[in-house]
C-alpha cells in the first residue's frame, strides 16, 4: 500500500448547520494503516556528512562548553549554549533532509489518511476541567457573558469555517496508530502505559510555548534522558542540538517534565490545558485545550489563557458551539479552529496532523542515522533508547503525503 507523494488540497467543506447530527468518529480501518517503507535507503546520510551516522543513531550529539554573552536588554552577562563541531554537521546534514523532504516528498510511516484514535475507555480520567468556575454565581455571571460575547463566538465560527478546507487540520489528535506500535512493542497493558506516559502526558509536560514539531523533539528528548537514567539538565546550554526553542525558552518545559513525569506528580485538573492536551490524545473528545491561540484568536487578544478560575467557563462555551451549531465533538471543532486561527498568521502553514509530525521525526531520523522506519519507531519512540530528530522551521507537509 502506498500514499501518493503529493495530494491536492480538497475543496472547502460546508459547515454543519444547526442541529445538525454529530459527525461519528472515523472508524478504526480494516486495512493496514502502517505503510512500511522498504525503499530510500539512498536516502540516508552519507558517510561523508560531517558525523558518524552509528555514533548519532545511539545519542544526541555533543555538546561545546557555553559562552558568555551580554544581554541587551539588562546589561548582565549570561552563559549561552555554543555549537560543537559534530551539532554543527548535523544541523547541516539535518537541513539538507530537510529540504530534500519538502521538495520530493516520502512515503510515510503511518497512513495519514486512515488516522484514527485512541480508545478512550482504556484511559479513565480523575476529575474534569468544566469544574473550574469561581465560587460566587456573580463572577460565574459575569466570565460566562465573556465567554459566550457573540463576536468571540463568530470568530471561532469563521476560523472552523476556514480551518474545515484543509483535510489536515481535522482529527488531530487522532494518534491510534502510534498507539499501537507501543502496543506491539511492549504489549497491551504497558504498551498503553508508555503510550500515556511517553506519548500524550510528554507532550502535554513539555507543551507551554511550543509549536508541535519543538513541543514533539523535547518530549522525545527528555524521555530518552529518562529512560538512559541521564539527569535532567539544570540549563539550556546543556541540551545538544537539536533541542530548544519555545516562546518562553525551553527550561519551563523541562521542569514541567522533571515534575510530571520523573518524579510522578502527573496531570491533574490543577493545570488543566495540559490535562487536556493529554487528554485529548487519549481519545477523549469532550474537553478541549485552550491554549494562547485559541484564547487570543477567539476571544481577547490579550489572552494567554482563560482568567484564572475560569477554564470551565470558557470550555463550556466552545463546546455548547461545537455540538449546537457545528454538530461535532467539542475537540473535534478546537483542533480546526486552531489550523483556521493559525492560517492567517502564517503564510508558511498548512495543516496536518500530529501523526503527520510523527511521521517526519521517522523519516528524518531515518535518513540521518541509516536506521530503517522499523527501528525508528521501536528504539526511539517507543522504547526511548535511542534519538529522534524532530523538525522545526518546517511546515507540516500536508500536499506531499496525503494529510
């Protein structure tokens, strides 16, 4: 089975009308939905790209010792990270397949088109984020007005509207295929254990700033420090390349993860964009995350995240709209409005799905270490013993492999 490398984008879709019947949950297909990709070996880097593809196959490169910059706005001295000569060869080598990708294509890992999701019954959760209101009916009153003010409610109308033409930007969070690898891999039970932990709560740990590809290539990273039994670096210049990034620096992100995962504190309601955000990628579709962009794109431009005490509030109005008007799960409209947020503000993006981005991480790990799609995801992903080479600066391919 194959995908065809470049797929034109499908025509825009009408938006459901109201009362219109909820949209069901794309069945899991009969058909493999794993493409095994035997062919590309040319691909690879080549012995002559600057590093040793076996070295960088079993860790991340090294890293040179910081250097002392003044920063501009205080005057101070700081440590900054540097660049040691073999992160300097990959990132050359990592640009190149880069390109080579975007231009040519590939045939992915898994079939993105036959996405589907997780079960949410083989992950019950503790608590719900509709919970949090303020405790007096006149702040309730008043943050539910906020939230439901009709022009916000127009603006996430328009963004699902305009998110809906691109195939790519629904079910995004549908990542039962990836599921199922750590399934065959470390059967049923701790399979879904690790999928959880390695997978949706990783995401979610190192999720505040990030887009997806860095939000994706620190997961990845701290769970291969993790399961190395490596400490958890205490600043940004001891992450190798290509580890970094983030709207508020990467550290945050690494502490979230030190708590979260390494020292069992998990998710709960208390942090509830990241409860969701993991949520989400469990299959449960009934809470959806408010991050910074749906908040300043819908309601207030200001906003990074709903008031505090208020998620629920803000949450129940997105999902009255969703099931009232669209006819579809609650995050199965905030994953098309955040694509349709997202559209007018960069003219580089184009939709698609997390499963898309995994599948880049496996082909450009692939192509940089010499190691089959194969063994990428088992050693990597879903035993964490080895790198993975996630993306950044990279649109997500949609019109090249089939989102």
């Amino acid at each position: 089975m194959g995908i065809v490398s470049k797929l034109a984008v499908k025509g825009a879709k009408t938006v459901a009308k109201k009362g219109s019947k909820a949209k069901p949950q794309a069945p899991k297909p009969q058909a493999p939905s794993i493409v095994r990709r035997v062919s590309g070996a040319e691909k690879r880097a080549p012995s002559s790209a600057g590093y040793s593809r076996e070295e960088l196959a079993m860790r991340y490169p090294e890293t040179a010792p910081p250097v002392t910059k003044i920063d501009k706005r205080t005057g101070k001295e700081f440590l900054s990270k540097s660049e040691s000569p073999e992160a300097a060869a990959l990132q050359k080598e990592r640009a190149r397949v880069m390109s080579e990708m975007k231009e040519e294509g590939y045939t992915p890992f898994f079939n993105p088109e036959e996405r589907y999701y997780v079960n949410p019954a083989d992950y019950p959760l503790q608590g719900n984020t509709l919970s949090i209101r303020p405790a007096k009916q006149a702040t309730i009153d008043k943050y539910a007005e906020m939230a439901n003010d009709p022009d916000a409610l127009a603006r996430l109308m328009a963004a699902y509207e305009l998110g809906s033409q691109y195939p790519g930007a629904e079910r995004w969070y549908a990542m039962g295929q990836l599921e199922d690898m750590f399934k065959q891999g470390l059967g049923e039970q701790q399979g879904r254990n690790m999928f959880k932990q390695r997978f949706a709560d990783a995401m979610a740990a190192t999720t505040g700033g990030m887009d997806p590809d860095a939000n994706l290539r620190l997961a990845l990273y701290m769970n291969y420090l993790a399961e190395q039994g490596m400490p958890t670096p205490l600043a940004s210049f001891e992450l190798p390349y290509p580890i970094g990034g983030g709207k508020y620096g990467v550290m945050p992100n690494v502490a979230q993860y030190e708590a979260i995962i390494n020292r069992g504190g998990g998710l709960s309601i208390a942090n509830p964009k990241r409860f969701n955000f993991s949520s989400n990628f469990l299959g449960h579709l009934d809470r959806p995350t408010l991050d910074e962009q749906m908040m300043s794109g819908g309601w207030d431009p200001k906003l990074q995240m709903p008031p505090a005490n208020t998620y629920g509030i803000y949450e129940d109005a997105l999902s009255n709209l969703a099931r009232n008007e669209l006819g579809v799960e609650p995050v199965e409209a905030q994953d098309v409005m955040w694509a349709g947020i997202k559209l007018p503000k960069d003219a580089s993006y184009t939709p698609g799905p997390m499963i898309g981005i995994v599948n880049d991480v496996i082909e450009r790990t692939s192509r940089l270490t010499g190691k089959s799609p194969d063994e990428v995801v088992e050693e990597a992903i879903v035993k964490a013993k080895r790198p993975a080479y996630a993306g950044g600066g990279m649109a997500q391919l949609a019109d090249k492999y089939g989102c």
